[in-house]
C-alpha cells in the first residue's frame, strides 16, 4: 500500500469546516483513498472512501485531485466531538486481508 | 443497534494463564479481523475471517489463536499469554470483503495487561 503523509496536529473552530489534507503521492491505480478516526483509546471509525471521484457522506466529503497524489478530507461543520486523531490510509485491492494500518495521523482539536 | 461488542473491557492476568476476548457482531457480517494497538507501532492485524470456518493470520498472529464457527462471533484465544502481549485488541467486522467495498466496524476495544 502507498505511503500517506498528514500533518501532525490541526486546529478548527467550533461550526466551521475542518480541512484534513493528505499526501499520497506514490499512489498506484488499483489503491484507495480510505479515511478513519480514532479518539482517544476509542475503536477506530470509518468516515469514507474513494477511488477517483469525490465523495460525500453523512459525516464528511472526500476531494481527490486529478493526478490522485492527495485528498483532502472536509468535515463542514466540526464539533467538539470531531475532536480525535484522523487517519489517511491508502489501501490496495490486492490487500489479502483486508488489513488496515495506520500511521501517525493528523491529531485535530476542535476548540470551543 | 448495529455494533460490535468485546468482552472483557479491561483484563490483568498473570503469565501463562490461558485468555480468551470474545468478539460478536449484530450485523450479519462475513468479514471480521482482530487488532492489537500499540504505542508507536499504530494498529497491527492478529487475524481474519472472511466466512464462518475461514480463518487466516495476519501480520502478527504468534501467541494468538481464533475461530469462527459462528457468523456473528470470532474470539480471540491466548494459549499462554506473555508480557509482550498486553495492548489494546481491538475487533472489527464488515459486510464488505475486498477494499473499496469494506467499511470496517470496530469494537469499543480491549485493554489487556499481562503481568
């Protein structure tokens, strides 16, 4: 799977939109760009996925640029419960066991 | 409520004595793995399941076993648990079984200490 690169920490003002970027320059074209969070000691979340397009859900939208070597990931009303640590994976349709793994993520405070 | 469950939450044992972190999910899902999370080394996959009866490890099964016997449980077993075991275990479970298809349900987690 592709290297991401994130940046450590993000502040975000309460109810405004909090943009998580991320790099993922080696990426090849069968990998997906998955995001997840995690607070503290908490079971990871899914928040969405994409391959190409943009993408939006409930909790968050997806914007992939058109050469793919990064996303950015929009949460368009963050809260005080959005804070936790925001993980950008890129994963391989040939990932036998559908492994996750995680790097440093971006730690992203919310703050009042 | 759709979720996935883990019991015990918090667990100290000593050495050696046999454990087991059982694992059930309410949401008829195939696909189900086990986690462990440690600081620095971010999550790492013990073992897998795509189906009842189909079982494979992960990158760091040594010391752990499982089954899936039935869809909605998958324990976890430690034979002989040693100190370099204690973390925090985590399961997850999907209806999806190949990326880009799976979105992976994780439980609250299992803080385990071996002493």
């Amino acid at each position: 799977d592709a290297k991401t690169t994130q940046p450590t920490s993000m502040d975000c003002a309460e109810g405004r939109a909090a943009n998580l970027p991320c790099n993922h320059s080696t990426i090849s074209g069968n990998e997906y760009v998955y995001w997840y969070r995690q607070i503290h000691s908490q079971g990871p979340q899914y928040i969405i996925h994409g391959l190409k397009n943009n993408e939006t859900n409930e909790m968050a939208s997806l914007i992939i640029t058109e050469d793919r070597k990064s996303s950015t990931l929009i949460l368009p009303h963050a809260t005080l419960r959005d804070t936790a640590v925001y993980y950008c994976i890129v994963r391989s349709r040939n990932n036998a066991g559908n492994m996750l793994t995680f790097g440093g993520g971006t730690r992203l405070m919310v703050k009042p | 409520e759709a979720q996935v469950t883990q019991n015990p939450r918090y667990l100290i044992t000593v050495t050696g004595k046999k454990l087991t972190v059982t694992c059930s999910q309410n949401m008829n899902h195939e696909y189900m793995s086990w986690y462990r999370q440690d600081p620095g080394l971010g999550l790492r996959q013990i073992y897998y399941s795509m189906n009842v009866e189909v079982t494979d490890k992960g990158d760091v099964p040594e010391g752990y076993k499982v089954s899936r016997k039935e869809k909605r449980n998958f324990p976890l077993i430690l034979e002989s648990p040693s100190p370099n075991q204690t973390s925090l275990y985590f399961c997850a479970s999907s209806s999806g079984t190949s990326v880009g298809t799976d979105t992976q349900y994780f439980g609250p987690g299992t803080r385990l200490t071996v002493l």
